[in-house]
C-alpha cells in the first residue's frame, strides 16, 4: 500500500472542493469494503482519500413520503432490516442481504455498493502495479493492454454486454435490484447537483472498459431514490451462487410483477452475474405482458431476457441457469401476497 493523504470533511460541498483540490489521485471512502481491498492489491493507488463518514444526514432513510429515499451512508444491514423496505419491497431487503457476510453489510454502504469493481480474476490478480501489464493484461487496469479472459478461464464472465476489449462481470447484487425498480442517484460535483436514472449509471466496456461510470470527476453519491410501486409487494431478488454462504452471483434476477387479475399488467425484470453492467431484460418485461404466469410462461420469459446472449469457451452454462433464475424468480414473485 502506497503513502496517501487524507482529510474528513463535514459537508458534500466541502467533499468536493476537497476533491477538485487534490485532482486525479483522490477517491471517495466510506465503508472501504471495497476501496481498501483494491488498494492492498495495488490496483487503486490514491494519494488522498477523502472520509465522507463525518457527513451528518447522509445516512438519513426516508419511506414516508411517494419515494423511498436512501442516503448514501446508510449501510447495507440497516437499509435491509427496515420494516418498509423488508414488507413492501423485498427485492430491496433481499438483494442487501444476500450480497454479503454480516460483518461487511454492517460497514458496507448503499452508496458505494453502487460503485463496486469487477471480481474477474485477471484484474484482480495483475503484476500488482497498476500501470504495468504484469502476467495477465487487462484493460480494465491498463488500457489497450488486452484482455486475458477472452479465450482464458472465462466460466465467471459475462453471456450479455461483452465487447472485444473486456467480458468482466458486474459484480453488485444492490444495484441489479435498482434496475429492475427504476431507481434514481442524487450526486452533487463542481458543477451542482443532478440526478441520474440508475440505468444510466453504468458504462459498457465497449473499447474503453476501464471507463466504468458516468460520474464526472469529484462528483459524489449522496443518495438513491426509488419510486414507490405495487410491484413492489410482488417482487424477489433470486441468487444462484456457487457456495449458500456469502459469494458472489453467478446468476441472479430481480423482479417485480404489477398485476391485473391473474394476469401480469407489468413486469420489472433485471439480471445479475451474467453481464457487464447491471443488466434489465425489456425482451422478457414485454413477452409477460397479458400472460398468465405458468411454469411454461416463466421460462419462455427467461428464455427471452437471454436471446441475445453470446458464451465464451467455459460459461455457456450461464445462459441455461440465467433463464432458470428468471422463471424460478417469476415464480417467487408472482405468489406473493399483496
């Protein structure tokens, strides 16, 4: 781990301007569940850090009034728990508590959890400088280096959103939820506040993977909202992993079904563990329209959230186990009280 600088400011304003003043080498911490593990393998080497902890009411969770809204700083065991989250929208609650070991939801917090970097091994496991190509190139960690997934040891990559320059998987569980609910992100920067749809937080690879964000320098997360819905009511967040004990995804859905009848008026559906970024299947939301939800319905839907997939050498299991996690999730949701 390299020297770094490090300051505590009490306000967003004060975050940013302690931001803008430090340029290209600061970040933003809080929990540090993710940040000081990319430091210790060398792959994010700041020069000064920036402790937004001391933040008063950006921690703050609000369900009272047509949005839930949660601040940044919030952390992932308490968003989990509350009593609203976990009774009107368990796609929330679930995709919180199945993302993690106890331990690291009680430090972890919604806001950086938006902000996790890859699993795939080649980035996490280079020379150990950042800069150089080492043993496994990555684009991810250095630009036009190439990418040693493409015909390496790909069972964990990515079947939607790859490119020729990177396949790595989206690792967060949260932000797979958001999508499928429409949520949006507050971030204030230099140039004010602004609110960005979730959907277009993430980058594809594309020919620049280590662009990651949509965020302009300094700009920071201060809270997510999301639109209160019946769908909610009827919603899951489904995980397949290799272990039951913490992983992380090797395929996940997040759904929720707005009903008419016994048919589906609506549906909200996202997948994790299989694409680049937070992926939502618009192909599968639009088959359900007006259908009764059978065991054939459900899985012709997952089916079509996965018609575009393409597989590498060694996760072509991925597309048959995706389209299996959208029907069992469908099938979840659906038998859901309201």
């Amino acid at each position: 781990m390299k020297p770094f600088s490090y300051s505590r400011p009490a306000t967003p304003a004060e975050a940013v301007q302690a931001f803008a003043g430090a340029g290209v080498g600061a970040r933003y911490i809080a929990g540090g569940t993710t940040l000081y593990d990319l430091m210790k393998l060398n792959i994010e080497q700041p020069q000064h850090l920036i402790d937004v902890t001391a933040i008063r009411g950006m921690d703050a969770i609000d369900t009272s009034g047509e949005r839930l809204r949660f601040g940044a700083l919030a952390p992932m065991s308490v968003v989990a728990v509350d009593p609203v989250v976990v009774h009107d929208y368990p796609v929330l609650a679930e995709a919180l508590w199945k993302a993690a070991s106890q331990q690291l939801r009680n430090m972890a917090t919604v806001g950086g959890n938006l902000l996790q970097r890859t699993r795939c091994l080649y980035f996490r496991n280079g020379s150990g400088n950042p800069s150089s190509v080492g043993v496994f190139p990555c684009n991810k960690r250095v630009p036009g280096s190439g990418c040693a997934a493409i015909g390496g040891l790909d069972r964990g990559q990515a079947v939607l959103g790859q490119s020729d320059a990177c396949t790595a998987v989206s690792p967060g569980d949260w932000p797979v939820a958001l999508t499928a609910m429409d949520a949006e992100v507050e971030v204030v920067g230099p140039a004010g506040a602004r609110n960005i749809p979730i959907s277009a937080l993430y980058r594809l690879p594309g020919d620049t993977p280590h662009l990651e964000f949509t965020l302009a320098p300094a700009e920071m997360i201060v809270a997510i909202t999301v639109n209160k819905t019946v769908a909610g009511r009827r919603s899951t967040y489904h995980k397949i992993r290799d272990r039951e004990s913490y992983a992380f995804a090797i395929a996940s859905a997040a759904v929720a079904l707005e009903m008419d009848g016994d048919r589906i008026g609506r549906a909200h559906v996202a997948l994790g563990g299989v694409a680049t970024r937070p992926w939502r299947a618009p192909e599968a939301e639009r088959f359900l329209i007006g259908k009764r939800l059978t065991p054939a319905v459900a899985l012709d839907a997952g089916k079509a959230a996965f018609a575009h997939a393409k597989a590498g050498h060694r996760n072509g299991y991925k597309v048959e186990l995706g389209e299996r996690t959208v029907a069992d999730a469908l099938t979840i949701a659906v038998g859901r009280t309201v």
